[in-house]
C-alpha cells in the first residue's frame, strides 16, 4: 500500500481502512505513504481503536489535503482531539469529518474542536457526532460555538446521545440567525410536548434549515401532523401564513414513522419553490380557493389594491382566483340586488369627472 500511495502515477481518490486492525506501526508505515501522496480526496480510517496517540500524531497531520476524513470507532483521546483542531483550522480542504463513536474525547478535547470550527480559515462543512457521550455543557459548547456567527457548518449529525438531559439549546441553535446548519440529525428521547412542539416552534424564523431528520419515539398522530403544519403553513391569518417557514424541504422520521399526507405536500412546496413564491402558493390555497373571503380587502389602501388583484393573476395558480375575486366582488360595493347594484353604477357615472 505504502508503494501504491507513494507512486506519482497513482489515481486512487477514495481510501477505506475500514476495521484492519491497525496498530502504530502501521499507522506510520500509512503516514509515510499519505505525505507522498496527491491523488487521495477520501479516507476512512474507522474502527481501529489498536491506534494509540503515537500513530495518531503521524497520521493526523497528513490529512490536511483531504475533503473527506472518516475516524469513528476510534481510541481518539484528548491530545488527538487537538490535533484534529489544528487540522480543522489549517486544512483549506477539509470539508467532512466523521467522529461518530469518539467515546474516549471529553469536554476538554471537544472545546478544543468547537473553538476550531469559529476559526475563519475552516473549511469544514460537515462534522458526524452521533453515539458520542456527550454531556450538557459538551452541547452548550457546541451550541455556542454554532451560533457565534463564525461557524461555517451545514451538516451536523447528533444523532443516539443519550448523555444529553436538557436540549434546550438545541432549541436555541435553531432559533439562533447567525447559524448556517442546513441539515441536522438529532434522536430526542423525551415526551411529545418537550420534543416535537418544541422543535418546530422553535424553527418559525429559521430560513437556513432545509432538512431535520429526527427520530422521536414517542408521538401521536395529531401532534406530529399539528406542530409541522403550523409551522409549515400557519393558516390563522394570511400574515401569519405569510411568516410560516418556507425554508424546510424535507423532514424524515428515522423511527420510520410516515409522515401525514398534507405535511408532505407542505414541504413539497417548500422544495419546487423559492421562499416567496411558495408563500404565495400557500397564501392563495389556504386563504383564496373557494368561496374566497372578502374582509381582508374591505380597508385595504386604494394605491395597494390593484397590486393585490395583479399578485393573485401572475401565473396559473392565480388566474381562477381572479374570476373568483369578481364573481364575490359585490360583497365589496355592498351591493345585495340589480337594483342596488345599478344605483351604484349611476351614481359612480353621475360622480365621473369628466374629461379634459
């Protein structure tokens, strides 16, 4: 392999050392090879815990020419940990790192990592932290550090800890602006209340978030179906549809619970559209199919009202609305007969002002 590697004629792109039973020796035999190499953009290197910090210290330092770097199931240990943010901070091609199953990593060597994930040379777009042991000030560290505004992360997987007693802020990631995550795997173990209500609320305003793979064990159908639906289009007034969450695209229940028919439609709005437009669409079918209702135009300012009749015409979801508009428009002149309604239109002839 060290031959392979080392060759300048050699092509391999993707590695995978994937439970060999490694050991120091032969971490530094693969170490030797990986500086001579150009070719390499992928490595895994997971499951092999015979690696001590002694191969470790050889090995780690070579990777910086990667985008992919595999290391869970591995005896990392605090001192690795640092390493790996010196790589993290140097590395200007590292773009995904797996330390899922990194059980020897404490808080000390964790703040070590989320300190580099702020530093303005990563490059890192996503990091894979499920089945660690995390604790709560280990997810305050991270939470920070994902929030800072400096973190470039879009991809977080967290997944099977179950060391985490409070979620809160997770609740707070999610809310926060400054974060760019655009996909996120979590497992939360609590009741219906604390787990789906809380989540989805807190992704009202969130416009970075397109994908939440969750796996909550416990729900009921009405709740599920209730909180993502509100959130995804909150039909109470059109402001409040309009503000509803047009980022989401795909929500996948990892219990392999299915998601409810008008949830999935939602999303899949959500994906065919951008944001305006897939609040357009949702405004039209909530509060403009039908029987429309004409309250909402009764105030509305005289300068703002044909903007709002050329709004609901622009494409072929908008054309019926117009005949639907007209057909209700009487409600708006107040007009309940023919009688009524040619008195109106005498009366508007009689007012004319003439031309010039």
């Amino acid at each position: 392999m060290k031959t392979l590697l080392s060759s300048p004629q050699c092509i391999v792109t993707d590695l995978s050392i994937w439970g060999c039973s490694l050991n120091d020796e032969t971490a530094l035999l693969l170490a030797d090879a990986l500086a001579n190499n150009r070719s390499l953009k992928k490595i895994s290197l997971a499951e092999n815990p015979d690696i001590s910090i002694t191969g470790w210290r050889s090995i780690i330092p070579q990777l910086s020419s990667l985008e992919e770097v595999m290391l869970w199931g591995n005896s990392i240990d605090n001192e690795a940990a640092r390493l790996l943010a010196d790589l993290i901070v140097n590395s200007s091609h590292l773009q995904e790192l797996n330390l899922a199953s990194s059980h020897c990593i404490d808080t000390t060597g964790w703040q070590s990592i989320f300190d580099a994930l702020q530093h303005p040379s990563c490059a890192l777009r996503k990091m894979l932290l499920h089945n660690n042991s995390f604790d709560d000030d280990d997810l305050v560290n991270l939470t920070q550090a994902l929030v800072s505004g400096r973190c470039s992360l879009k991809v977080l997987a967290l997944s099977n800890i179950d060391s985490i007693d409070d979620w809160g802020p997770l609740i707070t990631l999610l809310q926060s602006p400054f974060t760019n995550l655009e996909e996120l795997d979590i497992e939360d173990r609590t009741t219906i209340d604390e787990g789906i209500i809380s989540i989805a609320n807190s992704l009202v305003g969130n416009t970075k978030l397109k994908s939440l793979i969750l796996t909550l064990y416990k729900r009921t159908e009405s709740t599920w179906e209730g909180s993502f639906n509100r959130l995804l289009c909150n039909e109470a007034t059109i402001i409040d549809t309009y503000n509803s969450n047009h980022t989401l695209q795909r929500i996948t229940n990892s219990s392999r619970y299915s998601l409810p028919g008008k949830l999935d439609h939602l999303l899949r709005i959500n994906q065919e559209c951008t944001p305006v437009e897939a609040a357009r669409r949702k405004i039209i079918q909530v509060h403009f199919s039908g029987n429309i209702s004409m309250q909402p135009f009764v105030d509305m300012d005289c300068e703002v009202f044909p903007h709002v009749i050329a709004w609901m015409a622009r494409d072929r979801y908008g054309r019926s609305l117009v005949y639907q508009f007209l057909r209700n428009f009487t409600f708006m002149l107040d007009v309940s007969g023919v009688k009524q309604s040619e008195s109106v239109l005498s009366t508007t002839r009689s007012t004319k002002r003439p031309r010039v």
